[in-house]
C-alpha cells in the first residue's frame, strides 16, 4: 500500500495555484493513502494568546470549503484533521476521506499552552479514544500532534494491530525529539509510522519546521521530506507489520504482582 505523507505551507488556501501544483505532485505520486498535517488548511489559529470565535468560525469554513479539494484528489483515501466546535470551544477531530465522504476517526486529547501554540484556548479536550479504524484494507491509529509524546498510546496501537500510525502534525525547527518519538512509536507498536507537519512562517511569528517522516516497523527511517521534495512515499506492509509484533519488544506484557 503507496503512502504519502508531505510538508504544506503554513497558510494554506483551498483551490488556487499553491493548490493545484499539490494536486498535482499527489497525482503523479500514485498515493493509496495520503497523510496530510494537522489542521492543514488556513492561518494557524494557536499562535494568539486570545480566543475569538469569529477567527476559530474561519478556521472551521476554510477546512470545510477544503473538503471539495481533498475530495477531488487522485488518491484513494486520505487522512487529515479539521477543527470542529465542541461547545464554545474547538476540537481538533482527526478524519478519513474514502470513497467519496468523510468520518471522524479520533479528537485530540493532549494540547500545549506555549507561545505559539496556545491550544488549550482555543480546543476542548471533549473525550473520543484512541481507537484503530480500517482504511482501504489497512489497520491505522492517529496520534495528532503532541499525542505522539506519550508512547503508551502508540502500543495500545499496536496491541490492536494498526498497521499504520498516522502523525498529521503542526511543529516547529527542532526536529529531533520529534524523528525519536516517531522512531519509538514504531518500535514499540510494531507498525509504521508516518507523519507530515507544516511549513513556513505563521502570522504570530512561529516558524514550522517541515520534515515530515515515515518509519518502518523496525524504526529504521524510511524518508524525510524537504523544502525541495515536499511530498514523499513509503510502502506500508500489513504482511512485515504481523510479523514484527511477533517480536521484542512487541509481544512483552506488564505484569502485575498481586
């Protein structure tokens, strides 16, 4: 199974030229699955320490009038996150599009409060678990973000046979503890692991790294993506992911003394 993962530009508008020339590079990829980063359309809405609803309605309209473009992709399943509203706050609800609609697949629980990213202003921590969805034949849990700082939920994964973690992520220059934590989440969960973040400089002055990355079940890193190659593809296999939870340390269990 073809999947890609990617670096957007910070910014990112539904339609228009930017778009179509990552239309394009997607259609000429041949993707099964596309990962997109986290909340990948419009300015980042975190960066500013205040809440203000109509700012939080544009971002909720702008991924909504972006469905059509996702939807108009040349591949065959694509793995995104949106801003929903959840009370008088936002939650950031990690989706799949396939075959022609979308469905929820997880809402982010972990939120920073930082300059620029102050999450827990603007999203809820409303409660929808950390559970495996079946996409095109594939076994995929999602880690948004922040979620794949605590591993514990990349074994759970693994425990419930994802082939695949998807990481959409929005972070910034520093990359390497972000590369360890998608190297661990592999190891640990038996799976591969694939991530995409954003990249440019938001509004607020946060400036985001890119590098989005894949790893194998193995925690070998397959590819990282580049200013100069924004998109790339690794070749997810349910087959090696089996076999690798037959493995250390896959298949150790806690055990409690009584």
């Amino acid at each position: 199974m073809r999947v890609g993962f990617v670096e957007w530009p910070e910014g990112l508008e539904p339609f228009g030229a930017e778009w179509s020339t990552i239309a394009g590079e997607v259609a000429r990829a041949r993707l099964d699955v596309l990962v997109t980063n986290e909340l990948p359309f419009g300015r980042w809405i975190a960066g500013d320490a205040t809440f203000d609803r109509n700012v939080a309605q544009a971002s909720v309209d702008a991924h909504s009038s972006a469905l059509e473009c996702i939807a108009n992709l040349e591949v065959r399943a694509v793995v995104s996150s949106r801003p929903v509203w959840a009370n008088d706050r936002l939650a950031n609800e990690a989706f799949v599009w396939e075959r022609g609609s979308g469905r929820p697949l997880h809402r982010k629980q972990y939120l920073p409060a930082e300059p620029g990213w102050f999450e827990t202003t603007w999203y809820s921590t409303e409660f929808a678990g950390f559970e495996v969805a079946d996409v095109l034949g594939l076994r995929i849990g999602v880690l948004l973000c922040t979620e794949a700082m605590f591993n514990e939920h990349a074994r759970h994964y693994g425990r419930e046979g994802a082939d695949l973690i998807a990481i959409p992520r929005a972070t910034g220059v520093t990359t390497d503890m972000w590369l360890a934590a998608g190297k661990m989440a592999a190891i640990v969960s038996g799976g591969y692991v694939v991530s995409s973040n954003r990249a440019g400089r938001a509004r607020q002055g946060v400036m985001f790294g890119g590098a989005g990355f894949a790893f194998d079940p193995n925690g070998t890193c397959l590819a990282v993506t580049s200013r100069e190659e924004p998109l790339s593809v690794c070749d997810v296999d349910p087959v090696e992911t089996a076999r690798r939870r037959t493995t250390y340390p896959c298949y150790v269990s806690e055990r409690h003394s009584t």
